[in-house]
C-alpha cells in the first residue's frame, strides 16, 4: 500500500469529481446527513476549523470487477477523463453535502435523487447560517454568484450586489472565496494488486477514523469487494436482488450475500474467507441453472417479505434507522425455510417473537462481535425448528451477553450517550418505534408512522443553537453529549423544524400542546422548559421513554 497525502481546495475537489471516476464502494453507499449536519459542516469551513479528511483508493487497474456493486457518488454528463476507479473510503457524508451545497440541493446518484429539503442559509447581518428559506441568503446560491465563473451567473451576481450595501456585499464575497478556496487533506492509498491482507488493512483503516462514526468490520469489507469474484447469470440475479432491495429499504450488499449463499448451504466462514469463496462460488455455477434461478428468486421474496414485515409492524421504512441489519437476515432465513407467501401467514404469537427477539439482538449489539459463528449457529436453530425459536435464541443471547431484557437503569444512563454517534444509534432506534407505536404526528398534522423517514428532522427540543448561544460548557464533548441526548430530540417535519429554529422551548412548545404527550414530553411543569431545570427536563423525558418502552414491550422490558 502506497499513501500519497495532498491537499484540494473545495472548488478543485468539486471540479475533479466530475472529470474523475470516484465511486462509493457498496459499504458507503448511503447517504445518512441531514441539513443540521450540513449547516454545522459549512459553519466549520467558515470559521476555518478542521472537518478532517478525505481517503480515496485507488485500485490496481487490472482490478476491473473489484466491488461490482460500487456506484459514481454523483451522475455526470461529463465523460470521465480518466477510466481508473477511485473509491471514496472516507468522506463521503462530507463529499456529498458539498455535492448538494454545489448543486442546488439536489443531486442524482444511480437513478435515486439525493435533496435537502430545508436548504442553509446565511444571514449577513446575525453572521449566522440558519436551516431556512426565509431568513438570510440560501448558501447554494451565493456560491453560485460568486464562484469563479460568475459571468455566468451575472443575474443573481447583481442582485446580491443591490440587496446588499456594500460592506455586507463583500463581507459576503470574503466568505464564499474562503470557503471555495478552503483545504482539505487528501489521503490516496494506492495498491498494485488486491488481496485477503489488502481488504483487512483498508478495513483496519477505515475503523480507525471512524470511531464515532459508520462502523465496517473486516468481513463486512471483504464482502464488498469479494462480490467481484462472481460472474455470469449468478452475479447477474446476485445485482437484481441487491438494487431492488436496495430501492426500497437502503439495505447494504452483505448481508443480501450472507443469505443468498447460506441459502446455497453454505457456511458463513465459507463466505467471508477469500479463498473459500471464491472455491465455492465454482461449485454453486456448477449447479443446475433452474435450481439457482429457484434458490435466487425464493432468496428475494423472502428478504422483501422480511422488509415487508419490519416496516408493517415496526414502521420501519429504511434501514438507516437500524442500529444493525444483520439480525435481518435471521427473519429472513425464517421466512425462506417456512417458505411464507404472505405475512398472514405468520401466527400471532411468531409475529410477537419476532419483534421482541429482532428488539433485543439489536439493542445488545448481539451479531456486532463473532458475526460468523453466531450467524451460523442461529441458521441452524432456524432450519430444525417448526416456529421461531424465540427462547432458544434469547438464552444465546442471554449466554453471551449475560442480558436480555431491556433495564430502566441502561435507559437512563441513555443522557450519557451521543445518541448520534454509533454507541447511541440503538436509543435513536428505540424512540423511533416508541413515537411510531404511540401513533406520534410529525407536528404537521401527519403521523410519523405514515412519513417516509427522509421527510423526518431529529428535532432537539432545547433547539441546539438556542443551547449554544445561551449555555457554557467547559468541555465540548460533555456540550455534545448534552445537547445530543435521548432526552433532548424527538422527530418532527423538516419544514416545522426550521421554523423552530433557535426558539426557546418556553416560547414555541406551547404551540403544539397537543402533540407533547405522544412525543413523551413532560407536560404540566412549564417551568421545565426553562434554561435552569434543562438537566430536569432531560430526566423526566427519559423516564416517561422508559415507562413507555415497557407499556409497549413488557415482554422484553424490566
């Protein structure tokens, strides 16, 4: 591995994207920001903090069929000037917010429009960025005007120069030349030819700067890139599966591969072990064509009906909301040995079982550690049984994390979590079901149950920058934790949460009284939407989580 370490300014990186072949490989493939982020990243690169860097690999070039299912980050009518793969490993939440700020707020990727509702806004006379179209000037379009080819863009260039006098105008074009001509490190790593210790080593790599972040193991990367091994009509049905699962629930390619080739009777260490793959992907092209047309097409009913099922009675639409999709793959495989057609099907007490075992094994992290071993023993369990297993599967998981039931002690300790970081996704989790259950609106006069999950803001209650400009922290990560607690953020519509913006909560929460219960907050005390009782607040919240986590699922809290 050769790392080349280089500098772009975010008009060049920009530039280059559209004349160069970067690509998300298929463990990147989702797009997770939402406007907060954006106007948080675009407020750093104003002030000129650090937003860390961005590694690419590229590929040895005989490497052709490295991660078939990895896609542009971004559709271009330019033709790339230059063929050879550059897979984006780090960076692309950050790429592809500066994709959007570049572009209006949208852009295309493999046919699926990527927008930001609410765009971000600069208001010249507070200094500030809002989520807004009313309050100050939206930033995509002042890039727009002052960019270098402004000629093109004389109209909006001149409007700015009349809306404003002429000491906001140029402090306005101070401030978009420094964020064009802001640096970003570059990574590249390169490598002349790809194998087993290749993948664990961009594995190890990409762990290692995501400690807060996306979370890939080894095997996870592995099976990205060992996808290329397969050719022909398998890979063909392997691609159709994966992108129409894809479109409809943002699953990633390892677990569609964990099922597919488990359903072709093979072990899971048979699939994440380079050479036994690939000696095994021989053997299933051997087999008779209309026996793995018959395993590929029962392979797909079963994960849509599994999707089917997570969405009708968890509400869940997307997987981005999952703290891990691998416990999917055990619903499936249950679904495929039963050989369900429809969810009717499924009895009652199954249906319970499921949602409670699925609960759980997510919330302990149960596949996060031993994935093969694991997988292979629950796929077991699942062949030999006539109903779901519950209790066997809940005493494995009893038997290795030494907990099943959900504690009110570890809701609590919740506050002490960043429940936007990975260690906190779970809790994020469990208040989506929560709100989803209790049949919560969006403050908009639509349920959250019935709004697509893009549609969706995660809303802090004490508005973020309403915390900032009014409280003092000593330390920044205890800031973040604070504000970014399980107490503090519900999910509302994107549109009424700009107009929220930096309100405080004493001013605006009366406004949707109606909606307060349903979203577990306190009601009755307004005095706990005072600055002075926020740490009151976040604990009564959690508490009424709790109570309603065990009023919703007492078979699996204590």
């Amino acid at each position: 591995m050769q790392i080349k370490v280089d500098k772009m300014t975010i008009s060049e990186l920009i530039t280059n994207i559209s004349f160069k072949n970067y690509l998300l490989p298929s463990f990147q493939r989702k797009w997770e920001w939402d406007a907060d982020d954006i106007k948080e990243l675009i407020d750093s690169i104003s002030k000129n903090y650090p937003i860390g860097t961005i590694i690419l690999w590229k590929p040895s070039e005989s490497e052709k069929d490295i991660d078939p299912y990895s896609i542009p980050i971004v559709k271009s009518e330019i033709p790339k000037a230059e063929e050879r793969k550059i897979f984006i490993i780090d960076g692309q939440q950050r790429i592809t917010s500066l994709l959007l700020i570049f572009n209006n707020w949208n852009i295309e990727r493999n046919n699926e429009k990527i927008n930001i509702q609410m765009p971000i806004s600069y208001n010249a006379d507070s200094k500030k960025f809002f989520k807004s179209r009313t309050i100050g000037n939206d930033i995509s379009l002042l890039i727009k005007a002052f960019r270098n080819d402004k000629e093109q863009n004389l109209e909006l260039y001149r409007s700015m120069m009349d809306e404003k006098d002429k000491v906001q105008f140029e402090e306005i074009s101070i401030l978009i030349k420094n964020i064009l001509n802001y640096p970003i490190p570059i990574y590249e790593i390169e490598t002349n030819n790809e194998n087993e210790e290749t993948f664990l080593k961009m594995s190890e790599a990409f762990i290692r700067i995501n400690k807060n972040g996306i979370r890939i193991g080894n095997i996870e990367l592995m099976l990205s890139f060992l996808a290329g091994s397969i050719d022909g009509k398998l890979k063909k049905q392997l691609y159709g599966t994966y992108e129409d699962v894809y479109k409809r629930f943002k699953i990633d390619i390892q677990p569609v591969i964990r099922l597919a080739f488990s359903n072709f009777d093979l072990k899971q260490a048979q699939i994440t072990k380079v050479a036994q793959f690939k000696k095994n992907i021989e053997k299933i092209k051997k087999l008779q064509e209309d026996k793995r047309e018959e395993i590929m097409k029962n392979t797909e009913f079963a994960l849509n009906l599994a999707i089917e099922f997570i969405s009708s009675e968890l509400y869940v639409e997307d997987s981005n909301i999952l703290p891990s999709q691998v416990a999917l793959t055990i619903v499936t495989k249950y679904f495929y040995h039963k050989k369900f057609k429809n969810i009717e099907e499924i009895n009652i007490d199954d249906k319970q079982n499921i949602i409670n075992w699925f609960i759980i094994a997510s919330f302990r992290g149960y596949y996060s550690s031993s994935t093969d071993t694991k997988l292979d023993s629950d796929i077991e369990l699942i062949k030999q049984s006539e109903k779901f297993p519950y209790t066997k599967l809940m005493d494995r998981i009893q038997e290795k994390t030494g907990k099943t039931k959900i504690k009110e002690k570890e809701i609590i300790d919740a506050q002490s979590k960043n429940i936007f970081h990975s260690e906190g996704k779970i809790y994020l989790f469990l208040l989506y079901l929560l709100l989803t259950k209790s049949n919560a609106s969006d403050w908009n006069s639509k349920m959250i149950k019935k709004c697509k999950y893009s549609e969706l803001a995660k809303h802090h209650i004490f508005p973020k920058d309403y915390l900032e400009e009014n409280l003092e922290y000593d330390e920044p990560a205890f800031k973040e934790l604070s504000i970014n607690n399980l107490g503090n953020v519900t999910f509302i519509n994107a549109e009424v949460n700009s107009q929220i913006g930096d309100s405080a909560p004493y001013d605006y929460l009366p406004q949707y009284q109606g909606n307060l219960l349903s979203h577990l907050i306190p009601t009755g005390d307004n005095e706990l939407y005072s600055l002075l009782k926020f740490e009151d607040f976040k604990e009564c919240r959690v508490k009424n989580i709790y109570d309603k986590l065990r009023e919703l699922f007492p078979e699996i809290v204590e």
